[in-house]
C-alpha cells in the first residue's frame, strides 16, 4: 500500500510540474481546471494498471516463497516487518487526523447554514453573515450582511454555477491521503487559484468594468482562508489582477495539451506495474505428454477427497526435461513428502511457477535461470500415482489455471 501512495505521490508531482512549466501562465482557465481534475484521478488509476512485458529483471531482489496447504507456493514478502509495520501506523494516524479535521469543517459550516435564514438571489442560494467577508460553501454563497455588491456576488455566484466545490472535495480528499507529500498542498492551491481565474473571468466578461472590477478585488483584500470555500478575497491577488489584465492566451496554442499526451505515456510506462516475467514457454515438451489432470475442482487420487487441483499434471515418460516457464530466479528447490522434488522460480514481483514430483532437479535456490533452460526431470516422487509434473501458475500469491500460459493448450 505504501508503495502505491508513493507511486500516486509520484505522479500527482509530474501533473504538477507539467502545469507549473506549461500551462500555469495561459487564460485557458477551464482547460487548466479540467488538467489538474483529470490529474488527480490519473495519478491514482495509473500505478494500477500493469502492462504486459516479456523482460526478465537481471539481478532483481525478489521476495522469498514459502510452500502453502494443497501444495501451491504463496508469495510472501520479507519486507514486512516491524519497521513496515511503523510507517503504516503513522500514515493511518496522520490520515485520521486529516479525515477527522475535515469531516469537523464541513460539519461545522452546515450548523452554520442551519443557523441563519436563506434566501434566493438570481437562482442561487444566499446566506447573509456576520463575517466580513464574502465565500462560496458548496452551493450556497455566504455574504456579509448589508452587502449589497452586484461585483462580489457575480463572482462567488461563479463559483456556484460552475460547480467548483466538486474540486475542493475531491482536492481536500486527496491531501487527506497523500498528507505526506509536500507536491498535494502546492496542488490544492494551484486548483484554487484556477477557480478564482475562472470567477474573475466570467464576471469581467459579463460586463464589469476591469478598473472597476480591480477596486473592488483590492478593497476586500483579507488574510483568511477557508480549505473548503472559495472567496472573493483569495491570496495572491497580484496573480489574480496579472490574469485579468493580460492578453488572451492565442486559441492556437490549445493545441500544446493534444502534445502533452505523450508526457502522459512517459508517466504511465514510469508508474505503471509491469509484467517482466510472463510464464509463456510449455515446462515439458508438449508433443510427448498429455494432461492426466487439469486445474479447478477433483477428487484426489491419494486420499478420495474433494478439493482444488492448483495446477495441471503433465502425463509424460520418466527422465524427460522439465523446462522454466520465464527468466527468473530458483527460490525454492528441495524435497518434500507430499510434492517431492520441486523447484520454485519467482518471474518477478507478478508471477511465480512450481515444478513438482520431479526424479532430480539441476538448480539452487538462488540460481538465476532463463526462460526454456532445463531445471530437472520428470519423475514420480512424493505424493504421486506415476510419472508426471504437477505444474503450478502463481499470479499475485494466488495459484491461477496455468492452461493460458501454456502454448498450444
């Protein structure tokens, strides 16, 4: 879990430094807006996806695999430990404390509007306060009593009609779980500051004067803030009258975000889980064995019972060659009572397969091997009715049905 929160940290990061170095100065307010939504959810969709790749990691330090019930491998982890264990403790502490504060805010300014008559103004929700200042909560615009500043409302009703609570939740919500990364905060008060563009715009372009429109902005300057509204008043003004001073962005360079698509490849090719080890090479050789057994639901041959069959026994001669499956490293190979000689290649942090009942193996834990190498030979030890290889696909610590990794099957 640690790793993916650092890999969405990651991400967000690139998002930020793409918008920090390209965009940030342009008046395509609402592509901004769009950018850095569109940011937030792709930063933590993209360390999920995991893209096939034939490529073997040389030297790569994979986890230990212990042998399960029913004679599957289950990838266990040795990271895990008490120092793990500590960094998990603080993150949840932390995000609990965060999820407490906000869930305290919006609880807080909801008995606000419980508390105060409401009314409706051009179609929008108005609450007069005793603040000195004016803010957006969700859709409802709070003003000072008495105000009566067509300019004040026209912005925050902005706010209102183009829904950029959404935002601020969805922003808030993401400081929670990525407290730890600095890139989140300068992320918030980017999105922010693109809401106040849009506010500022749209009232400018509804017919207030700028020089007016100035005054107004640099009498209600204030110093406070709120996580969840947005105001008139917002830090950095000096921002905010650049952008509505300046010269319109040309329409043509709204092309550059057709050309930040590729950045977005580089990040999700960086981001992105990958199979580097995908079984794909038949552990015997198929024109000489047939399957005596396949992988789901049988009765045991040794005992009578109902139960799952982890893999697919191979029917094949004695003495034949069992092959690994992938590029990988052995770390497992020994005897065992019930699967008798076998062998255990970890492909990388995706897949690992088993090798069992084998007559003699010809690796080592620790042996590096390459895809289609021989590894031993078929035999009939341990538990076993006669010479075959019980051979077993393990995806994620989970014993899948080897059949789609094997050719010709």
């Amino acid at each position: 879990m640690i790793q993916y929160l650092i890999s969405v940290g990651f991400c967000l990061l690139a998002f930020l430094l793409i918008y920090l170095a390209v965009l940030r100065h342009t008046t395509f307010f609402q592509l901004n807006r769009y950018y850095l939504l569109a940011g937030i959810v792709c930063s933590f969709i993209i360390p999920t996806i995991t893209i096939p790749t034939p490529v073997a990691l040389e030297g790569f330090n994979f986890p230990h695999v212990m042998s399960g019930a029913g004679g599957s491998a289950i990838a266990e982890t040795t990271e895990t430990g008490e120092d793990n264990f500590s960094w998990v403790v603080v993150y949840f502490i932390g995000t609990g404390i965060l999820l407490i504060r906000l869930i305290y805010m919006i609880a807080r300014h909801v008995r606000y509007m419980a508390g105060h008559e409401m009314e409706i103004r051009d179609g929008i929700q108005v609450i007069s306060t005793g603040q000195p200042h004016a803010f957006t909560f969700f859709n409802t615009v709070f003003l000072p009593k008495q105000e009566l500043n067509p300019i004040i409302f026209a912005h925050e009703k902005t706010h209102v009609v183009q829904r950029h609570w959404i935002d601020l939740v969805l922003i808030e919500l993401t400081c929670v779980v990525l407290w730890f990364n600095p890139a989140v905060y300068l992320y918030r008060r980017s999105m922010k500051l693109q809401h106040e563009f849009l506010a500022d715009a749209a009232t400018v372009e509804n017919g207030v004067d700028v020089e007016e429109y100035l005054k107004c902005l640099l009498n209600q300057i204030k110093e406070h803030t709120l996580a969840l509204g947005s105001q008139f008043h917002s830090q950095p003004i000096k921002h905010r009258i650049m952008m509505i001073t300046k010269d319109k962005t040309p329409m043509k360079l709204k092309s550059m975000y057709v050309v930040l698509m590729p950045v977005l490849c580089v990040i999700l090719a960086a981001f992105t889980n990958r199979y580097q080890g995908v079984p794909s090479v038949a552990p015997v050789k198929m024109d000489k064995a047939r399957i005596a057994a396949e992988y789901g639901a049988r009765t045991n041959p040794n005992t009578g019972e109902n139960q799952t069959h982890t893999g697919i026994d191979f029917r094949i001669a004695e003495g034949e060659p069992v092959f690994a499956a992938a590029n990988g490293t052995v770390v497992e190979s020994y005897f065992d009572d019930g699967r008798g000689n076998f062998v255990v290649i970890k492909h990388d942090d995706i897949f690992t397969t088993s090798y069992s009942h084998m007559k003699n193996y010809t690796v080592k834990a620790g042996d590096v091997v390459k895809a289609g190498e021989s590894i031993g030979f078929v035999g009939s030890t341990g538990k076993s009715t006669g010479p075959h290889l019980h051979y077993e696909v393990i995806r994620n610590g989970k014993a899948v049905d080897p059949k789609p990794y094997v050719p010709g099957l």
